[in-house]
C-alpha cells in the first residue's frame, strides 16, 4: 500500500509543475528558473522522500516540460516588444518542437542534438537583458549572435553530454573531482561570452524589471486596421493554423510519451484540427453576438467544458464504430491543450495590436544602438 505521505509529496510536486509555469507570462525570469530547478530536482525529491516507483513518471515528466515550454513561447506573445527576437525565439520554438516529436517517432537520441533547446536560454538571456535595459536595444545582429552563441556553447555540449554520450555530471566529478575545475574554466568562458554579447549597450537603468506588464495595465494601442480585422475574423488564418500546427505537434508528443493512446498520428492531428476549429467558430460566434471572455480563467473554464463534452460525446459513439480511446489521458490531454489554446488566443491578441504598424524592431534597436 502506497504511504499517505508519499503521496502527499508526488502530488505537490506534480501541482507545483503544474502551477509555476503560469507564472511565467507575469514574472519570466523567476518563472522559468523556478521550472527549471524544478525539474532537475523533482525526481530527486522521490528518491529522498519517497519510496514511489518512478517508472511510470518518466512519461509525464516529459509532457510537463513541454507543458510549461509551451507556457514560456505564449509568455513572448504577451511580453516581447522587440519583434526580431520573438520571431527567432518562436523559430528556435517550433524547431525544437520538431525535434522532440520526430524524436519521439523515432528514438534517434542524435536527433536531440541536431534540434538542440536553444529556445529556453535564449529566452533567459532575453529575460536577463530585460532586467536592466530596454530588450528594444538588442539590434538583429546582437540578437543572431546571441542565438548563435547559446547554439554552439551552451546548448550542442549540454545536448551531447546528456542525450548523446549519457553522462551525469555528478558521477564524471565524483570520478575525478578535478573535472569539476574544467567545468569552472568553462563557466568562466561563458561569462566572458555574456560580457562580450553585452559590452556595448547603453548603460544600466535603475533596478530590476522583474514583473512584466499586467494585461490590464497594457498601454493603449492604436485601433487595428480594417484588413488586419477582416483577416483574424476568418475562420481559418493565420492565428488558427498555427495553433493547429502547435497543438498538433504537442498532441505527437503527448501521444508518444503518455501511456494508453491508441491512436495514429494523422487522427490525432486532425482531432485537434478540428477541436481548434470548433473552438473558433465559438469564439467568432460569440463576438458576433456582441459578447467577449472578460478574462482568462472564464474562458478556459468555458472552453474546457466545451471540449471535455466533446470527448465525452467521441468516447460514447466510437464504441459503435469499433474504437474506443483512453478517457483518463484523453481528458488529460484536452485540458492541457486546453490551456494553452486560451493562452495563445488572448495573447496573440496583445502581440497582435502590440505590432500592428510597427517596424523591426531589431532595425529600431540598431538606429538607437
């Protein structure tokens, strides 16, 4: 029998996973560090504080580092004034999401250093930039560079160590604790890097920008021009596809990690294709109506009803066509997918009349620089 007090542990730290990366779009920095420690510590946690079999875990320790992944890419929708660099984090995004799942299909451990998670320390050096200088400042050069150097420095060695070559850090220096001067050598150097990457900025403002923006004391926009209204008000655009292609690519993912899925890839894509689509046209439907989500939770509570009836409803009628699905990991799924389709809808709202009519920002940042 399973101690009480196990479970206590397991649960708050699966909450805590759950929770902190929704922090993310209000505080950045803090946020994705604090997702960071914990997942490197989580496990631990169990082997110290619980005798739990950790088997099992390892699936829903994976979707839960996309899950908040995916929270920190919707957190440049809301956050990110310096439009360059969120088409390249969203670049280095979708990228290493491509990898993932084909690494997933495949269990080619090469594939996770070809596609490496550049996306998560660019974001964090983004992030640190911001604490101290307007990201505005970072110019298109700076900012390929930046990428580029995270790439080559920091990501392809970690990617290799890990996925390629296997090895735990811990038992290389406890081998030999002389390595561990070799990593203080190379910490140094990446020091240097950062330095070098920051040499030429205007100087420091005063304290720390930690906390982004509330949604609801967000400037004031211009009002959206009557083409970019009529485009985001079709049912199929731009927003809507890359939603398909993003929840789509996390379903593969899911799909392949979670246990119980007895679905190909192609149903799975195209369940989700149309569970977005749905979801628009109730959105659109209830806009003209004249009505709109006042806020987040609202709307997700909402859609999240929606489309647990949804897979209620498919749950029901595949019985008589010969299918079935897993309705505990399918409703998983759902509100997961759920989440980070709210997500994005109210915050490509916010990105969407941040730039309308604005220019590169990295040409802005390199007239200023």
């Amino acid at each position: 029998m399973v101690d009480t007090s196990d479970m206590l542990i397991f649960w708050a730290v699966v909450i805590a996973r759950f929770l902190i990366p929704l922090s993310i779009p209000r505080y950045p920095l803090p946020g994705v560090l604090a997702c960071l420690i914990l997942d490197a510590v989580d496990q631990t946690i169990f082997q110290l504080f619980t005798n739990l079999p950790l088997e099992g875990y390892q699936s829903y320790d994976k979707s839960l580092d996309i899950y908040y992944l995916s929270i920190t890419y919707l957190s440049t929708l809301r956050n990110w004034s310096n439009l360059y660099a969120f088409k390249l984090d969203r670049f280095l995004f979708y990228y290493r999401l491509v990898g993932v799942a084909l690494f997933e299909l495949t269990q080619l451990r090469p594939l996770l250093l070809v596609f490496p998670n550049t996306f998560e320390y660019f974001f964090i050096f983004y992030e640190a930039v911001r604490l101290k200088w307007n990201p505005k400042m970072l110019t298109k050069n700076k900012l390929i560079t930046s990428a580029a150097v995270i790439w080559i420095f920091v990501k392809l060695p970690q990617e290799y160590w890990i996925h390629v070559a296997q090895m735990d850090t811990t038992d290389w220096i406890r081998a030999n604790p002389s390595n561990a001067l070799i990593l203080i050598a190379y910490a140094a150097f990446l020091l240097g890097l950062a330095w070098w990457l920051l040499r030429d900025l205007p100087p420091m403002r005063p304290g720390l920008e930690i906390e982004a923006l509330p949604v609801a004391a967000a400037p004031i926009f211009p009002p959206v021009p009557e083409n970019v209204k009529e485009q985001r008000e079709r049912l199929i655009n731009k927003q809507v596809i890359e939603k398909i292609v993003l929840i789509s690519l996390i379903t593969i993912i899911f799909a392949q990690i979670l246990p119980g899925v007895r679905a190909s890839n192609l149903q799975l894509a195209t369940g989700m294709a149309i569970l977005i689509i749905i979801n628009t046209a109730l959105s659109h439907w209830l806009v003209r109506k004249g009505r709109h989500w006042r806020s987040i939770a609202r709307e997700f509570i909402v859609m999240s009803a929606v489309n647990m009836g949804l897979v209620l409803l498919v749950d029901y009628f595949l019985p008589r066509y010969d299918g079935s699905i897993n309705l505990g990991v399918t409703l998983f799924f759902v509100l997961l997918l759920t989440l980070i389709i709210t997500l994005y809808d109210r915050y490509w709202q916010l990105h969407a009349k941040n730039n309308v009519n604005s220019r590169d920002s990295g040409k802005e940042g390199e007239k200023s620089s």
